[in-house]
C-alpha cells in the first residue's frame, strides 16, 4: 500500500482524542519544510482522556505510538518512513494497547510505500 508520507507536521490523535506530537530523528529528508517521519522516531501523546471502566474509574491515557506497519519500499538512512497507509496502536504507559492511531491530516505532495 502507499499513502502520503508522514511528516513532524501531520495532524495525528490517539482513539480518545489525545495529541500525537512527532519528534524526529531524521534531518536529512524533508517535504514542504518539514522532515519525513520515520518508524523509530519518538511519538508522544498528550491529552488523552482515557479511564479504565473501574470502580472508581482508573485513568489509563495513551502515551506513546508503536508502530506495528511501516513503509516497506521508501526509506531514509535505512529507517522506515510512515504514510497514512501505515499501522500505529497507542500504547498506555503501562504498554497496554489501547486502538489504533488516527491519521487525520498529512501532505500531499509526496508518496511513500
């Protein structure tokens, strides 16, 4: 599959509406003045106002995004790039899943596979 490539500027949310913020490692390829993201870069997430179903409820936010399918042909440095195509699952800080990232907004002008 091949999507528009990710970069430190697309818009990217946890399943419950917390913020992915991209910090990249990667100061080699840029698109439209922002870098390319890559498999290993740090995504962190902020805002997410998920409670585990207790009693009292247990606050369980997502804080990080694994990457579970990244591109396969497109690469910098030999790292995985993201597109809109790839698979991300939001992890709590106890690395429980807890559902797929959401892509909701990237760049058009370059592709990745």
């Amino acid at each position: 599959m091949s999507g528009a490539t990710l970069t430190t500027a697309s818009t990217l949310t946890c399943p419950h509406g917390g913020t992915v913020a991209i910090v990249s490692s990667n100061a080699r390829a840029s698109v439209n003045g922002a870098y390319a993201a890559l498999a290993t870069d740090t995504f962190t997430i902020s805002g997410c106002p998920f409670q585990l179903p207790t009693t009292p409820p247990v606050p369980s936010p997502c804080v990080t995004v694994q990457w579970i399918v990244p591109d396969v042909q497109t690469t910098v440095n030999s790292t995985p790039t993201l597109s809109e195509s790839s698979v991300g699952l939001c992890l709590a800080a106890t690395q429980a899943p807890q559902g797929p990232v959401s892509i909701t907004a990237g760049q058009a002008k370059a592709q990745s596979r």
